[in-house]
C-alpha cells in the first residue's frame, strides 16, 4: 500500500466512522444542543436586539439570484400573475385575538421600512440587494398574540421537490425590526423569481428562512403538525432551525 | 519528578487534534456546496470568483457522502469543543506559565546567524534544543498557530455566520467583509492543514515513539528532543 492510499483509507475510516456516529441519536441530541448554544451566544453577544448591517446603494449586486424556488407553475399563481397580484392575499391567523386577511393595498399601506442588508445562502454565497415593506411586528400587533403563541409559521405558495415550503421563526425574531414582509426588491415590484409578491426578510438568518410567495402567517405554540414538526421545509431535511450560523 | 509537558497541554493538544480533523473534513463537505471563494461582501457569480476550489472527495469528507446540512451539524457542534478547549488552554497555560517558559522567544533568539543556524540543522534533521524545551522554529512555528491561525479560524467562522456577524459587525468589516472572511477561513484551514502535515513529519523523523510517549504520558522535563 503507497503512502497516498495509505492517507485515504485513514481519512476514509475516519468519514465512514463519523458518518455511523451522524446518524445516532446522541449525536443528534448534541448537535441540538450546540445550535441552541448558537443562537444563545449571538442574542448574548450582540445586546438586546442587534441590527444586521446595512449598506449603501452602491453595494446593491447586479442582479439578485433567484435560488430554491423560482416560480409556482399552478393556474392560480399564473391567473394571480397576470392580474398583476391585485388579488392575492395574506392571512394572519392561528393563536390571534383578529384573524387578519390583508389585501396588497393593505401591505403598502401600512408604515413601510426598505433596507438594504445582505443575504447570505447556507451554500455559502452572499448578495445584497435593497427591499421594502412592512414590518412584521406591528402586523401581529394588530392581529393582538394571545399569549399561548411561541412561534410565527410562514405559510407559501410554492412546492418544492413537491412538497409545499413553509417556515418558522421565534417571536424575539419576528418582532425584531428588520423583519419586514418585502413587496419590493431594489426598488421595484417583486420578481417572480425572488418570491412575488411577497417574501419574508429575516436578517441574521440564512436564505432558506426567507420564505417566498407568503400566503400565510400563523401564530402557534408548537411547530408540531406543520411538515414534519421541525419548523420548516428544509430543517425537515435535516437543516437547523437556528440558521444564524 | 517533572514532566515535560503538562496535562492541560496534552489534553488540549489531543482534543484539539481531533477537532482540527473534524472541522476540516466537515468543512470539505460544506465547501463542496459552492466551491468559489471571493474578495468583500457579496459573491455569488463564479466567473467573478478569485479561486474556482476543486471537488474534494468523499473519503476526505463528513459524511462520507454529499450532505451539507450533516456536514454543517459537525461543524456547529466541533467549533464550540474547539473554540472553548483552546479557551481552557490558553488560560491553563497562563496559570502553568507554559507560554512565559516554553513558547515566548527572547530577544537574542531573533539573530539572523543562529536562525539560519537552526534551519540548517532542521534540514539536516537535527532537532536538539539547545537547553530551553523548544528551539526557536518550534517557539515561532507553535506561537503563530496558537495565537494568529486557531484564533483567526474562529474569528472568520464567526464573520461569516449571519447572527455572530449582525452582533459583531466590526469583525466582518475589519476582515474585508464576509466573502472576504470566508476566503480567509479557507486559506487559514489550509495553513494549518499545512503546519499539521509538517508537525506529524517532524515527529516522525525526532523519534516518534519517544515523542508519542511524551505527549500522551508526559514525558520526562529533562528529555531532550
């Protein structure tokens, strides 16, 4: 046996081993610990509520990547498309004292916040780009959270791998004032390919909670009974729920 | 009787070793995800990339297979073991005076003449320390990769996670921005990949079963080599 081969059959038992250990429940166990360790850490860190940078104009890249889903190929979403999204609505329900049901003029009437923050892709890539709407917060402040609630499940329009995309975040980030339902990217409408009409920004997290084509906003105690119970489409495919990291 | 090297720092040492092993074959897989790496903020377009990564392959990463989110639960969970063991140790070794004793290099130690002297007799293989418990290669060579490499994993790890950064932006600003962090992660991994391939050859050719013994039991303070 050469030394090269020599190298890969050790770091080969080493990936075969870790490999047997990833699929334990101890190590599953750990992992979940570490990620809640994460986000701990970084709320502590950064005081009570750190912003995500923002940038100038400048910085806004050529072209935002459209990644995950890039259209909802469904009659409905089509006939919504032509109409230009003047029907398409957002609901505001679950553990709420006033389901809500609003109406795009609704979103744009209400107080708008535009940011320009950077996205970054759990593959690893960043682009920056300028979006607007309103924030999160206030919506569930007036649809009144009654005080069961722990969770905000986003629900989409899109499947994918035929599955519908949804996900979830706590309330400490859905009231943080960055997290905005954005109708606008760089100062225009939407584009399909990046969610139309609308998308979650929730900054000092990774692209996959961004959720696209939002039809709905649900509060609720527990993520239990939305995909697989893991808060979220690809966190049911093994993603952390935390990904500020 | 005195040993040669602490507990702490052989606990760290092999703890250590291993966390160096996990990051870097879990941090393979993630690379595998988008190979590119870029300069400032953003990136995202290969054609602007400065350095197109080639495709590890899967016996040199965790899993053995593509899987970014398994790789990145070994990844999340190995940077806390590392980032907290090389805490515990730099405090240990503060208490224990092994950095004051073994590692700081003195000022007559920076002369031309006797570091050529020591290269030379590196590349002949002759490894005596002339009195102190390292010779001067291994002072600076260990110094760098405690206080500038291992400390500069964590800081571009953190650079680069989105709610580290958003509460300590100044790190990713004064590392150029987080593509730029990511890029500096990645040279810094092959830096030490690079120290860690030397380091086993070096012990192989001092005597490695002597070397072995000392850093798992200790060894005895007066052993040379």
């Amino acid at each position: 046996m050469n030394r090269r081969n020599l190298l890969a059959s050790l770091l080969g038992t080493m990936a075969a081993g870790c490999t047997r250990i990833g699929e334990t429940a101890p190590f599953a166990w750990a992992v979940d610990q570490a990620e809640g360790l994460h986000r701990i850490a970084h709320r502590a860190i950064g005081g009570p509520r750190p912003l995500a940078r923002e940038y100038p104009p400048s910085a806004i890249s050529a072209d935002f990547r459209g990644n995950g889903s890039t259209d909802v190929p469904t009659p409905a979403y089509r006939a919504h498309q032509a109409a230009g999204f003047a029907n398409w609505r957002l609901s505001v329900g679950g553990l709420v004292e006033r389901p809500l049901s609003l109406t795009m003029a609704d979103i744009r009437g209400l107080p708008q916040r535009t940011q320009i923050t950077r996205h970054d892709c759990v593959e690893g890539w960043s682009a920056i780009a300028q979006w607007t709407g309103p924030q999160l917060g206030p919506i569930l402040d007036r649809a009144g959270l009654l005080p069961d609630a722990r969770f905000i499940v986003f629900r989409c329009a899109d499947l994918l791998y035929g599955a519908p995309y949804y996900e979830s975040c706590d309330l400490a980030d859905a009231f943080h004032p960055q997290t905005i339902i954005a109708h606008r990217l760089n100062g225009g409408d939407l584009p399909v390919k990046n969610g139309a009409p609308l998308r979650l920004r929730l900054e000092r997290q990774l692209g996959y909670k961004h959720a696209k084509y939002l039809t709905g906003i649900q509060a609720v105690a527990s993520l239990e009974g939305f995909g697989d119970g893991n808060g979220g489409f690809w966190e049911d495919r093994g993603y952390q729920w935390y990904a500020g990291i | 009787m005195k040993k040669r090297h602490a507990l702490a720092t052989r606990l760290w040492h092999w703890l250590n070793a291993l966390c160096l092993i996990v990051l870097l074959m879990s941090g393979l897989n993630i690379s595998n995800a988008h190979p590119w790496l870029y300069w400032g903020d953003a990136g995202f377009q290969p054609a602007r990339a400065w350095a197109a990564v080639p495709r590890f392959p899967h016996w040199m990463t965790i899993p053995d297979h593509y899987s970014l989110a398994v790789a990145r639960d070994w990844h999340v969970l190995f940077a806390w073991i590392f980032a907290l063991s090389l805490l515990a140790f730099m405090l240990a070794s503060l208490r224990n005076r092994h950095f004051a004793r073994d590692l700081v290099t003195r000022r007559r130690e920076w002369r031309v003449r006797p570091i050529l002297a020591d290269i030379s007799a590196h590349l002949r293989l002759r490894f005596a320390a002339h009195g102190a418990k390292y010779n001067f290669l291994q002072k600076l060579s260990y110094g760098v990769v405690i206080f500038v490499l291992l400390p500069l994993m964590i800081l571009t790890g953190m650079a680069i996670s989105p709610g580290a950064d958003a509460a300590w932006g100044w790190l990713g600003q004064a590392l150029g921005g987080r593509q730029s962090a990511r890029s500096i992660h990645f040279i810094t991994a092959a830096a030490l990949t690079g120290f860690t391939i030397g380091h086993i050859l070096l012990v192989l050719l001092s005597g490695p079963w002597g070397q072995m013994r000392a850093m798992i039991g200790g060894g005895r303070r007066d052993e040379q080599a």
